[in-house]
C-alpha cells in the first residue's frame, strides 16, 4: 500500500481536502449576514457549513484527455444539478440529503481492497488507482429507475484496466463491490431501507466491457462526496442503482453476488438491471424519462433507449430473457 508523506515529515493537508476559495469566501459571506441578522438560526448555518465542505473536493483538478469514442451529442447537465440531485441513501433518502451531509465523508488515505478469485489479491490506495491507467473523460447517460436521466462528463477509466492487474483466475465469475458503512461519517445508515453495507454487482463480461467505467472524477475534477468519492463504478446500460459508490472493496467471487436492492426488494431490483423500456417498474412506466435540467412545464419527456442507446453491448445478452432476468 502506497501511503503520501509530506515533506519534514510535517503534517498538511492533500489537496482534495483542502475547501476551495469560492466555498470558503461564500461561508464566511454566510457567517457575515448570519452576524447582520440578516440570515438567523444555528440550524442554517450548520446545513450551509455542510453543503459547503460536501462540494469541497471537487477544488481538485484531474490531468484528464475526452476520450472521442464516448461523446455524445446531448448537452451535458448542468453541474450544479449533477451534483446536488443524488441517490447516496448513505446520507439519507431525500435528493437532496447527499449535498447537505456527505460533508462528514472523509477521503484522503483512501484504499480499496481486491479480493477473491483472483491470482493478486491486493490493496490499492487513492493515488494508485488515479495511476493505474491514464484519465479519460467520458460523456456517458445515467438513468435512474425513477424515471430521471443525466448527461455527465465521467473521468476514469475502464474498469478491466483493474481486471487485467489483478488477474481473476478461472472460477472467477462474477465481481461484487462494497461500499463504505460507517454511522458517524455516514447518517444515512441509521435508516432501515436496506442492509449495510450497499453491496453491488455485475457479471465478469459485463465488468470487463470497455463501457464499465472505474471513475474518479467527473467535470474534469475529483468526485465530490455526494457523487461517490472518491471512488465508484459507471456502467452506462444499467440504471444507476448499479453504480457502486465509496467504494471500499472488490471481491471476485464463483457464485452471483447478492445485491443490496435485489434483497430489499427482489420484485423490483433485479441483479441485471439494464435500461429496457419494455419492461416497467412495478410502480412506474419506464418508457419515458425526465432529464435533469429540462424542467420546464412545456418540455416533453424523452422516449428511453434500450440500453440506454449502448447498443454495443447487446451481445452480453444473447439468449437471455431480459422480461425474467431485469
């Protein structure tokens, strides 16, 4: 395990956890009109100082290149609604819970550990994954299975630059990811609605496809807190429940790794989980969607693509009953 020591041996801060001016000057202009009487009340002031210090990692540059093969000719969301518009149930269920209270997520001498059926097990710290391959900036669609969409330029890489490091050996089947579960950096797992830690998974072809995206950042910056930092899966034919964030290990396992929301609700989270727009959500259509940042009362909701509109990766499916396995 890599681990940064600063020079002399003194302790300073990384970068990453280092507020950035625009949000110290914005807290301290808070604090100012707060003392004016202006803006009253404790309460307030704790939710901004929060909000402020959960939007303070993105002040980290990312040496990053677009990688041409994935652009898309849709507007990217804007990132103030990428990033203040989550599901993170880690910091509560409300969309906006992740932006107010993922400020209590610490990030630096982060390290994931790869385990399992695999012939080098490991355990790689921050700066080794931000190394193992270089940065690409992707423009990949998201949707959630509650019928929004987003456009977001991802940075990372694929995810089988990992695979390949850590060389899964012939029982290896499957890939599960584990994310973060720790109640006083996360409020959000006092909650009941599922059974920590968030556990997700994919079959070993569809982690290895080149549109499985390890990422660490988005907008040419390091993930903020509420988006999974500081690091997380994008698989763009999914909908975003499959998207692991935080995550802490990835174990390679024989059997199919069993998934937080597929336990919590078997009936409507299935293990595979791509976008179909034939097959609805036992509450809900999923022929439509909205996409974030198109709100107003005359924009039509967009017609949702099979996969997403990743055709490409329709060959993963060959003789599946994508009705039964969803």
């Amino acid at each position: 395990m890599l681990i940064k020591q600063n020079p002399n041996g003194v302790e300073r801060p990384f970068a990453s956890e280092i507020t950035p001016r625009e949000v110290f000057e914005s807290r301290r202009q808070f604090i100012q009109q707060l003392a004016l009487g202006t803006i009253a009340g404790s309460a307030l002031l704790e939710m901004a100082t929060r909000e402020a210090f959960a939007q303070s990692a993105s002040s980290q540059k990312l040496a990053t290149k677009r990688n041409a093969t994935y652009v898309l000719m849709d507007k990217p969301t804007d990132y103030k609604d990428a990033t203040g518009y989550n599901n993170f149930y880690e910091f509560g269920t409300d969309k906006t819970d992740p932006v107010r209270y993922a400020g209590s997520l610490r990030t630096s001498q982060w390290t994931v550990a790869i385990e399992g059926e695999v012939n080098k097990p490991q355990v790689i710290d921050i700066d080794g994954l931000r190394k193992l391959a270089p940065l690409e900036e992707r423009i990949y669609r998201l949707r959630c299975v509650e019928g929004w969409s987003m456009v977001i330029p991802w940075v990372g890489y694929s995810l089988s630059e990992l695979i390949k490091k850590v060389e899964p050996n012939g029982n290896a089947r499957y890939i599960e990811f584990t994310t973060l579960a720790d109640k006083p950096q996360m409020p959000g797992l006092g909650s009941p609605v599922l059974d920590w830690p968030y556990v997700e998974g994919l079959r070993l072809d569809e982690a290895k496809h080149p549109l499985t995206l390890l990422a660490l950042g988005m907008y040419g910056e390091v993930l903020p807190n509420q988006n999974g930092a500081p690091v997380r899966v994008v698989v763009p034919w999914k909908y975003g429940f499959k998207s692991a964030k935080s995550i802490v290990k990835i174990r390679f396992t024989r059997d199919q790794p069993k998934t937080a929301w597929n336990l919590a609700a078997p009936g409507e989270y299935g293990f595979y989980a791509n976008v179909n727009p034939g097959v609805d959500h036992p509450r809900w259509s999923q022929s439509s969607e909205r996409r974030i940042g198109e709100d107003s009362f005359f924009t039509r909701k967009r017609k949702t693509l099979m996969f997403n509109g990743y055709g490409e990766v329709t060959s993963l499916y060959a003789g599946m009953d994508l009705r039964k396995l969803y």
